[in-house]
C-alpha cells in the first residue's frame, strides 16, 4: 500500500443503529466483507478511508447519531427512497442475480422495476462517489449490487482507479445467457469500467472472461480485455479469513466454558453447521444425507447430535421464508421418526450467534458438516480449520464451494449426492485421531498463510499497480 486514498464501496455500511430502552447506541456488524476491509494495513501516513454504502437508517437518525460512529474509517451513507431500495436488493439483486448465479434459474423472479431501480441505486452511488473523489483515490467496488457502477464511475471521471471485487461465483456463459441479452450486455460493461475486477477463484475469472467474449465479441490476452480507452485486469483472489483471531479465541475463557457446557450437553458425536438462511447453502440435502446416515446405520441412534444453527437473511423474499418452513418441517420429521424421549438427532436454532458461541461450537464439534450446493467461497470451512488448536475435528465439505479449491484435506463431497455424504460422515465418524491432525494441520497452513489481510494487501497493490501503469501509459 502507499498513501493513496481508498474509497470503499458495498451495499450495506459495517454498522447498524440499535434503540433499546430510549437508548440508542451502536452496533458494529461481522460478515466477512468487514472484517476483510477491517484489516487491511494501511500505512499511518494514508488518509482515512471513506466507506460509501447504502443506509438502513435515516437522514435524521444519522445526523443525530453520527459522532457516535466513531473510528478509523469516514462513513458516507447514500439514503435510497423505501420503494427504489427494495427493487435494487429484494429484488434485481437478491431475486435475479444471486439465484441466477448460484445456478437457480428457476429461482430468478424478474421485474423491469427492479431492474430499474437497480439502475437508480447504482446512479445514486455513483453520483455520491463522484461527489467524493479526488485525485489519486483508489475506488474498490464490491458485489453483485454493484456491477454497473465501475462504468458510471468511469463515464464521469475517465481517468478514476476503480477495483471490483466479485464475492459470489461467476457464472458460466451458459447461465449469464439466461438473461436477456440487453441486461447482460449492460452488467457485463459495467464491469469492464473497471481497471481491475478480482473473483474468488481462477473458474469464475475464465467465465467472465469467456461471457465478455461471447457476448460482447472482446477478446482478451493474459487475462487482460483491452475495453477501448481502459485495460481491465483480472485476477483470482481467494478470500481469506483472520486466521489469529479464530485460533486464539480457541483458548479465551468464555469459549472455554461455552465449549465445556457443550460437552456436558452432548457426550456423544457432535456434528456441527452454521449458514445464513439460504438455499444455496444446502440445509435441506444435508438434512436428507443425516436421515440416509440414521436410516442405515441405526447403531448411530442415540449416539450422534447434529447441532444446526440457521442465522436469519433475507426474510423479507418469498423463497427464503419458505426455505425456513421447509427446514423447520424436515427438522421435525426427523426428530419425530428417529427421536426417542431421552434423545433428538437434531438440534436446531434459528438465531444469530455469539462470536464466542461460534468458536465454542467450531471447537467442540467432532465433524463440520459445510455441504453448500453453490458458494463463491465460504467462510465457515476456514474459520472451523482456523479455531481447531487441539488439531482434531473432521471438515466434510462441499466441492461446490470456492473453499474447495484450497481445502482438499477436507472430505469433499457432493452434496446433492445424500448417500455419499452419509458415507462420508459415516467415515469421518470413525476416523482416528492421527488422520484427523494430519489433514487438519496441512489445511491450517494454508489458510494461515493466505489470511484476508493478506487477500486484501494483494487487491489493492494489483490495483495500484494498473493506476501506475494507466498513469506511465498518459505520459508517454
Ligand atoms: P456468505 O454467503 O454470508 O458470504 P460465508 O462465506 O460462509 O457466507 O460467510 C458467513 C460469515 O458470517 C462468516 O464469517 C461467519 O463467521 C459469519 N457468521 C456465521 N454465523 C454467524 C452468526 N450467527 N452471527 C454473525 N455472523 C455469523 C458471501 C459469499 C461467500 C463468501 C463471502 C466472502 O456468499 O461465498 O465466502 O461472501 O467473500
């Protein structure tokens, strides 16, 4: 890094206001986003960052409540109206993109409106971001609620640095072909505004490479499409997690306990996952693969708990309501058929956990059972190898996720296949403790040594570099 100014850009600001008992104060949020901006190493001389997002609070609440807002970023919120902010996220993003690219077409609710107001939110935050910008700034640009936006930036200020960053798959041409042609051209040079776009793994950067290509006829030489006036870079960069702090909090008093409390609860085999409420994330057929394991293999009943705990999202679209309906309903049937008075297989929470709850149930599980049916990385796989200090526990993991690639120590699995995951657990139920350490600390090494400050460093010098290059290109 140098002294550039970073101006950071993403749908949702790393804060929330919270109002109890007259009380209003501030809460900061997790996801790996912010924790990934969070640490990046800026040099003490480098002007404060700017994060723009988009506000889920009000003008008023936020000039009342900003100076309580208080650390080493500035925060720009951009106020869309209710109506506008509900096409832009429930519905062009979250009800076209996401499905259509984690391979569900048949979840893609299309609207014009939405698109529409997808292109007004993205107009609105280009607009503030030009407001915003100096000289030298360096724009990083992140997700699918923001694919236009490099190219609104770039009609405004032709010569601004701008980096994107894709935290989901990108799709095969055959999918992103779904779309009509005129909404795909649009995204897709969108992109190519930017001096730099950036994907988790070396698969989705090909498919937009290829998509590029196909549909817009541009050609492209080591990685690089030459888009008129812009060379616009690619790279693969896999997301990294912060390594240290899953791993000491192994040893922090309150997990300690948390985790003893666990053990006591459930002596037997403790199986464990944790998803955001989503179909992409294969609850439901890790679910048919714990029944195929019980109905098979009976001398597991009574020995065995799965731990399930589903974090609340996106309540407000239909398809994820009705997901947590038909999780909650196989749950029950379960439990019902398998179940006996003294003994659940499953047990389920629908809440948000604590950090420390977290790392409790990452160390106390025997078996991670991460079997998404698409995800861009996860995050969860890395964080479960990252708090095992004691070097056992057993990660089966699915081989549809980005975390595959870096992971194969891990049992890797289909996860539409519910036999072969009953196998797999089946195998990670009996593995001994020296198998367990040796796949466990091959992995450790490699998600310690590619953390997300590491993740972050490398974007950033990428992009810096296509600024210096942009900028010896004008004087010659
Ligand atoms: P997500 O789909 O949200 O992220 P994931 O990568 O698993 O999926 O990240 C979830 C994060 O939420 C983890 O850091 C986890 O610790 C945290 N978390 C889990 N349970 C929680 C809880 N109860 N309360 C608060 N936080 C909790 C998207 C993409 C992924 C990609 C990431 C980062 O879909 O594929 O890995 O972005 O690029």
């Amino acid at each position: 890094m140098n002294d550039n100014r970073l101006l950071i850009i993403s749908y949702r600001l790393p804060f929330s206001f919270k109002t109890e008992n007259r009380v209003t104060s501030v809460k900061q949020s997790a996801g790996g986003l912010v924790t990934a901006v969070k640490s990046l190493d800026l040099p003490a001389s480098a002007p404060k960052p700017v994060w723009v997002g988009c506000a889920d609070f009000s003008p008023r609440v936020w000039e009342k409540y900003k100076h309580l807002v208080n650390d080493d970023f500035e925060y720009v919120p951009v106020f869309l109206d209710k109506t506008t902010n509900k096409g832009f996220y429930n519905g062009f993003s979250n009800s076209v993109l996401w499905p259509l690219f984690h391979y569900f077409p048949s979840y893609v609710d299309y609207h014009d409106e939405d698109l529409n107001a997808y292109q007004a939110a993205n107009q609105a935050v280009c607009d503030k971001v030009v407001e915003l910008l100096q000289p030298d700034d360096l724009i990083w640009v992140h997700d699918y609620h923001f694919l236009p936006l490099p190219m609104l930036i770039r009609q405004n200020k032709p010569s601004a640095t701008i980096g994107f960053f894709l935290h989901i798959p990108f799709p095969s041409y055959e999918i992103l072909r779904l779309l009509p042609e005129k909404c795909r051209n649009y995204l897709l040079n969108g992109l190519l505004g930017a001096n730099l776009v950036g994907f988790h793994t070396t698969d989705y950067r090909v498919h937009f490479l290829r998509s590029a290509q196909l549909s817009l006829g541009l050609a492209h030489r080591l990685g690089t499409i030459e888009n008129g006036q812009t060379k616009v870079q690619t790279g693969a960069f896999p997301i990294g997690i912060n390594y240290n702090l899953f791993h000491d909090a192994a040893a922090d008093q309150a997990v300690v306990q948390e985790r003893l409390d666990l053990k006591r609860s459930y002596p037997d085999k403790l199986i464990f996952s944790v998803d955001r409420l989503d179909y992409t994330k294969g609850v439901m057929q890790r679910l048919d693969a714990l029944e195929a394991l019980l109905r098979q293999h009976s001398e597991w009943l009574g020995k065995l708990v799965f731990i399930l705990v589903v974090v609340p999202s996106r309540d407000q679209i239909q398809t994820y309501g009705e997901r947590k309906q038909m999780i909650e309903q196989a749950v029950g049937r379960i439990n019902g058929l398998f179940g006996t008075l003294t003994w659940l297989p499953i047990v389920y929470r629908y809440s948000d956990v604590t950090f420390s709850q977290l790392v409790a149930l990452y160390t106390a599980c025997d078996i991670a059972l991460i079997t998404p049916v698409r995800d861009g990385m996860n995050l969860v796989a890395k964080e479960f190898v990252a708090s095992r200090q004691d070097q056992q526990g057993v990660l089966i993991l699915s081989e549809l996720t980005g975390a595959a690639n870096e992971l194969g120590e891990a049992l890797l699995v289909n996860p539409l296949d519910e036999y072969e995951v009953a196998d797999q657990l089946l195998y990670a139920l009996a593995m001994s403790p020296d198998e367990q350490r040796q796949r466990m600390i091959t992995m450790q090494e490699r998600v310690a040594s590619y953390d997300v400050k590491q993740w972050a460093t490398d974007f950033i010098d990428a992009l810096l570099t296509t600024q210096q290059d942009e900028q010896a290109s004008r004087v010659i």
